[in-house]
C-alpha cells in the first residue's frame, strides 16, 4: 500500500519524532519542528 508509505514520509508526521531523534530524522523535521521539542506538544491529564 503506497498510500500508507506516503504518509509515513510525511514531513508532518516525523515531526512529532524530532524530540528525540531529532538528529538521526532531521531530514525529515521541518524547521519549526527543530526549534522546539515536538509540534506535537500536546498534554494528557
């Protein structure tokens, strides 16, 4: 399924791996993805 590769490919969704593999897929990350944790930063209470 080419469609689900396409989507992990996503810049948008690596992003939310920058916080920790921020320097192995920083090809991946946008810019606003390297200058904070994770665009992803939400918080479950």
């Amino acid at each position: 399924m080419s469609s689900d590769e396409e989507f992990w490919h996503e810049k948008n969704v690596y992003c939310k791996y920058c916080g920790s593999k921020l320097t192995q897929n920083q090809k991946y990350c946008s810019e606003e993805c390297q200058q904070k944790d994770s665009v992803w930063d939400w918080t479950d209470d």
